[in-house]
C-alpha cells in the first residue's frame, strides 16, 4: 500500500515539477500528514522528498539545457528557482559542471541523472550493445519543429504517418535516423529532423534520393514490439532510465530505428508492430 502511494506521489511530481511545490501541497494530494508522507517517502525511496523533487527540476534543466536554446535565467525560474545564481549552484553540484558548459558539450552526459522512482514499470526489451559499421541509406529528409517535453520522445503522429506512408511505398525495412536539437527559429522548440529511407536505391529513380551513412561505432539497442504509444514510452524510459542507470553518454550522431516491414502496420492504437531502436552512445 505504501510502494502504491509513494508511486502515485512520484508521478504526480513528475506532472507538477515546474510548479512552486510544497509538502503541505503533496500531503493534501495524499490525505496523509506532512510528517506521515514525509517518512513514508524516505523509507521507500531512499531520500527526502524535498531533496527528489530538486533533483528531477535539475534533470528537466539539463535536458531542457541541451535541447533547447531558452536562456539559463529562464530555464531557472521556469523551475522556480529565485535567481539565475542560486540555480547554476544547484546545478553545478548535482552535475559538477555550470549549465553553460554542459549546454555546449558536445557529448550529452547521462552519468549524473537521477533515475525517477517507479515500482510497477512493465520490464523493458533486453538491452544490448551494439557496435555498427557505415551503411548507406537511400531516401529523403523532412524537417519540423515539436514543442519540447521532459519524457524526450513522446511519439509525434507526423512521425508514424511518415513511416506509414513509406512502408506502402517501398514494401521493405524501413530506417529512421533521428536528430532532435534547439530550433532555430524558436528558443522553445525542438527540432527534428529525420531521414527515413531504405537500403536498396532501386525504389525510387536515382535523381529522387538523398544518401546517408549511418554513423558508425557504439550504439544501445533494443527491440521493442508492440503499439505505438508502447513504443513512445520505451524511448522515453530509454533517455529517462536507462541512458542514466548505465551512466552512459550520448554521441553526437543519431538515433536510429529500423522497422520491421509490415502490411498490417497503420495509426490505430492496438496496430502492433517490430522496431529496433540504437542510441549513439559512449560507456
């Protein structure tokens, strides 16, 4: 019973992170006492629920940090923090670099995320690492701008009518190589860009192709089957728990995901289909 409402806190949080929280607040949200769930917290979790809820706003900022171009003081008090200052001190300690620096690295440094509390995940695909050489892709590339979130890769539907789409055409494996990074034309935005294509250049006359090499060397992996919106949350508890629970850290190259070729695969919520998914990575 307390794991069960320890995880409900935790989500809650999680929902509510760039709000001025308080204990009070959450004990409200409970119907225990401050001082009931605050035990209750640091007993199952292992840390005071103050203390939890200052290190996932500071994992929000790294990650808004790297994928966003919104100004540091911004980002601060976005998570309420009082002052730019008091901030890049915060964040200083957890990930032992100030925000600016860790913006402009050119690897994305997992090693000092906290993984977020939860008891009653389903188990992830295994997880396995891989290590690609160069191929070439042939396709083309499309380019939008999505608002940014925490959870990193909730699945945009552009995306998946994209795959769809090319699955009628080409009747083949198809492969997604990701890049998401700040958009240039708004400070708030995420933009993506994805070249979706195949490995056979026969599909399409020559002169409509664009060539892309897979960028070689280590990659994570894993290979997920079912829905699509099982499929966004996979890749968000890749970025969220697994990148940080392997303290690995992110190349600079792209994601990829190559999907299995299906004549059943379509936008309803039970269309199931194989995917397997690599994240550029360095342990």
């Amino acid at each position: 019973m307390d794991i069960e409402i320890v995880n409900a806190v935790v989500r809650w949080i999680d929902s509510n992170c760039d709000k001025p929280l308080k204990i009070k607040e959450i004990a409200d949200y409970t119907g225990y006492s401050q001082r009931h769930i605050h035990n209750m917290f640091k007993k199952i979790v292992g840390t005071t629920l103050g203390k939890y809820i200052r290190q996932q706003r500071l994992c929000i900022a790294a990650t808004k940090l790297k994928m966003t171009s919104q100004p540091i003081i911004q980002i601060a008090y976005q998570l309420n923090y009082d002052s730019q200052q008091s901030f890049c001190r915060e964040f200083k300690k957890m990930f032992r670099v100030p925000p600016n620096t860790f913006r402009k690295q050119d690897l994305w440094d997992f090693s000092s995320y906290i993984v977020p509390f939860e008891f009653d995940l389903p188990e992830l695909p295994k997880i396995l690492f891989d290590n690609l050489n160069e191929q070439k892709l042939f396709g083309y590339e499309v380019n939008y701008d999505t608002c940014f979130t925490h959870h990193i890769n909730e699945i945009n539907p552009l995306h998946i009518e994209l795959i769809i789409k090319n699955f009628e055409i080409y009747q083949d494996t198809i492969f997604s190589l990701v890049d998401k990074r700040p958009s240039h034309t708004n400070k708030n935005l995420v933009s993506v860009t994805a070249f979706i294509g195949t490995k056979n250049s026969g599909h399409r006359p020559h002169q409509c192709l664009l060539q892309k090499n897979i960028t070689p060397g280590l990659y994570l992996k894993t290979t997920f089957y079912g829905t699509w919106k099982e499929y966004g949350i996979l890749i968000s508890r890749l970025y969220r728990h697994v990148l940080p629970g392997y303290k690995l850290k992110r190349r600079n190259a792209r994601d990829i995901e190559v999907f299995n070729y299906s004549d059943e695969i379509s936008l309803s919520d039970t269309a199931l289909f194989y995917c397997d998914y690599y994240i550029p990575v360095i342990r």
